[in-house]
C-alpha cells in the first residue's frame, strides 16, 4: 500500500541480475548516466542495549573515481563549501552503463547526529557535528526496493563489540513541490523538531519538521498492540484530527510481518522488553522538513495501574502525546492547567485527559493553535496561546518529577523507563 514515498522512480535498484556474493544477497546497482543526481539517504540502527535510533538525513550525490564511488553530501547547508565525503563505495560489476556497487563495503560509519533537532541543542548554525562511530564485521541482510525506495539492511558490530542492525533508506531525491516549509524562527512561543541550519537567502534558516498536509498522514498499529487496547491507540492517533479540524490522520491494521522502522508505514510498535521507554522517532527531508517515515514505540508497562478502562484512557494520552512527537511537536512544560498533551502529567490528570478523548472532547488549546498554524498556516493568536517552555529550557521542568526526557535522547537511555518520552 502507497502511504509514504512519493519519489519518482529511482534509479537504484535491487537486482538479483548480477550476484557476486555468496550470501545470495542482491547487489544494488546504479546507472552511469545518473551519478550527478540528488538521492536522499536516510539511516536508523537498533542497538539492543540502546534501543533505536535515527541519524542525520541527507541529500547524496555520486562521484566516480576509478574503481569506487564516492558519496558527495549534497545538502548544501552552508553556501559555498566543497561536498565532504560521507562514504566511498566499491564498483563491484559494469554492464551496460550499470554499476554494481557494495553498499555492505561502502557503509562503515554512523553519524551520530540524529535526524530531528532542535535549535536549543544544537543552534542555529551548522556546525556539521562529526562524531560518529565505525561499523565493524558487517554483514549485509538484505536489500529490497520498497516502492522507489532501496531499502538496505546490514548487521554489524560496534567498536565494544555491540550488536548492531543498520537501516538504510536510498531514494532518488524529489521534494514535493507544493509541499510549503514552515520556518521556525524561534522556541519561545510553540515547539517542533527542526531541521538543521541552512544557508538560505544569506541567513541560517531552521524548518519545522511536518508531515505533508495534503495527503493522509497513515499511521499503523502494529499486530503486536492486543485487541483489548488496540482502539485506545486509535483514538490517541485520532486526537490530531480534533487538534487539525480535518480528518488528515488516518489509521489502519499494519500486516502481520511489518514491525517499526518500517520504509512502507508509520508503525506504532507495542514495545515489549522493557528496555526503554516510549518514544517516537522521526525521519524527515533535510531541506523542507518534511517528515517521510515515523516509527512510535509504546512500553505498555507503563500504563499497567488500574482496571482496563483507566489503562486504556492511560494509553490514549501515551498515544496522542507520541504521536504528537511523530508530527514534529516538542515538549511544552509550561505549568499550569492542561494546554496540551505534550507535557507530563500525574496520573489523574492522564486519566482525565484520556477519558475526553475518548469522548471525542476538542483537542487541548496548545496543540490545536499550533498544529493549525504549522501545518495549515491558520493565523496564530499569540495573547490567546498558553505558555510555553520545552526541554533544555532554563527553568523548564515537567510538572511530573522526571530523571530523563526525551528531548534530546529520545529515551534511550534505560533510566527514561517508566516515562512517556
Ligand atoms: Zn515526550
């Protein structure tokens, strides 16, 4: 089903064509002729003493030199500079203008860098962070074609010998044209995840990170969330649609095999281990923000008190306040009466919040002004907008007593247990 990639055919393809590796995995190939053009390259990795991630999305070229291609970033970020390297590939076979390349070889490196941002982590100019960490005894699992999207999937160790599954996502790169960027001059008044400085019209300019209005915005509920609170999730998706006054959200059953990061959907992962808490992850285009994939993931723990229906108003809050994440909203921690799910609340409050979504209340004052103004350029009455504070803001504290957000690690660390990050 066609619920995110709108790119226009890629070039790069799975191919069982030419198979040079005995592991009978596909090699991707790419067309001579092509090279110049823009791809977008996104990446997230599963680590399982960490959890998942994502990393830095960005717009690639490719550059021959003899034998290997090298991978140009092509994000432009700063005016002027010369494109660094992000990886050099092996041509492995040459046919008819068709290159077949070791994407296992090529990919050694991680960014650390992660793919949302804000500018009161990071700031608003880009300092083009290289920490990164190298990949070691890589192994290549699979690779697929999703739609025009080459889905590449590696096994790899890290430097302490930690497991780690890398997701790569190759697209050829074309930004929907009537996809309008919302830019974010500041977080004093409302927060969303923003993408990294970019030199534009001779300033830094930060985007707000949202999904294309024009088009339903899908997410799916993995098969592993149980039929007794499947409905709950629904309706803490569905709160956005109060929040939006459209009905832009959607929601459906993601078939059995399909688990979050997934390239086809927006899964709402029901997150059994234990590891870490709830959280969403989103990976957007680097230069308009658009978000393109979402992965949700609900620990169920958390939302164990009480008899099913508290622990299913429970799970509507958890929902409509991750899937607030998964639209590119921030914390907001302003004290006082509830404006917005996007803050941490004792569990009555929780409680009273999910028992009006389920009756299908009008969503809270905050998150309706913003979602408006971002997504549909309603106009923003600021003298009538609650108070605003996020993460990393001096004197911003959640209203419930927290040892961890997510507003900058995304609860990956084992201590955010126990919190809806
Ligand atoms: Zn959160």
């Amino acid at each position: 089903m066609r619920l995110l990639c709108l790119f226009a055919a890629g070039v790069l393809v799975a191919t069982s064509a030419s198979v040079p590796q005995a592991l009978g995995i596909p090699t991707a190939t790419l067309k001579d002729a092509e090279l110049g053009e823009r791809f977008l390259l996104q990446v997230s990795y599963e680590q399982g003493s960490i959890g998942f991630n994502t990393s830095r999305s960005r717009v690639v070229t490719f550059e021959r030199d003899g034998a290997v291609l090298h991978m140009l970033d092509a994000s432009n970020t700063r005016g002027g500079d010369s494109a660094g390297i992000l990886a050099t590939i092996p041509i492995r076979t040459e046919t008819h203008g068709t290159l077949g390349v070791d994407l296992n070889e090529g990919f050694d490196t991680i960014d650390r860098e992660e793919d949302r941002t804000g500018e009161d982590y990071y700031g608003r100019i880009d300092r083009h962070d290289a920490r990164s960490f190298r990949l070691f005894e890589r192994k290549p699992v699979s690779i697929s074609y999703h739609e025009s999207t080459l889905v590449f999937d590696q096994e790899a160790r890290t430097k302490d010998g930690q497991p780690i599954v890398v997701h790569y996502y190759l697209s050829s790169y074309h930004p929907r044209p009537d996809f309008r960027p919302f830019e974010m001059e500041n977080l004093r008044r409302f927060g969303f995840y923003e993408t990294y400085p970019q030199w534009r019209y001779g300033r830094w300019v930060l985007y707000a990170m949202k999904f294309d209005p024009h088009k339903p915005i899908v997410f799916a509920l993995s098969s592993a969330i149980p039929e007794r609170y499947r409905s709950a999730v629904r309706d803490g998706v569905l709160y956005w649609n109060q929040a939006l006054g459209t009905s832009a959200l959607r929601v459906i059953d993601a078939p059995p095999v399909v688990r979050a990061p997934s390239p086809d959907y927006n899964v709402i992962q029901w997150v059994t281990s234990g590891a870490f808490a709830s959280t969403s992850y989103v990976q957007s285009d680097p230069l308009t923000g658009e978000i393109l994939h979402a992965h949700v993931f609900i620990l169920p723990e958390t939302m164990a008190d009480g008899d099913l229906q508290q622990q299913n108003d429970h799970l509507r809050y958890i929902a409509a306040h991750e899937v607030g994440h998964a639209l590119g909203l921030r914390h907001n921690f302003a004290p006082g009466e509830a404006s917005t799910v996007m803050s941490y609340f004792k569990l009555p409050q929780i409680l009273q919040i999910g028992r009006n979504i389920r009756a299908g209340a009008p969503a809270l004052p905050y998150d309706t002004a913003i979602v408006q103004h971002v997504y549909l350029g309603a106009p923003l009455d600021i003298d009538m907008l609650p108070p605003f504070c996020t993460d990393s803001q001096r004197g911003c504290v959640p209203f419930r007593s927290m040892k961890e957000s997510d507003g900058i690690r995304g609860g990956a660390s084992a201590d955010a247990k126990g919190s809806e990050n």
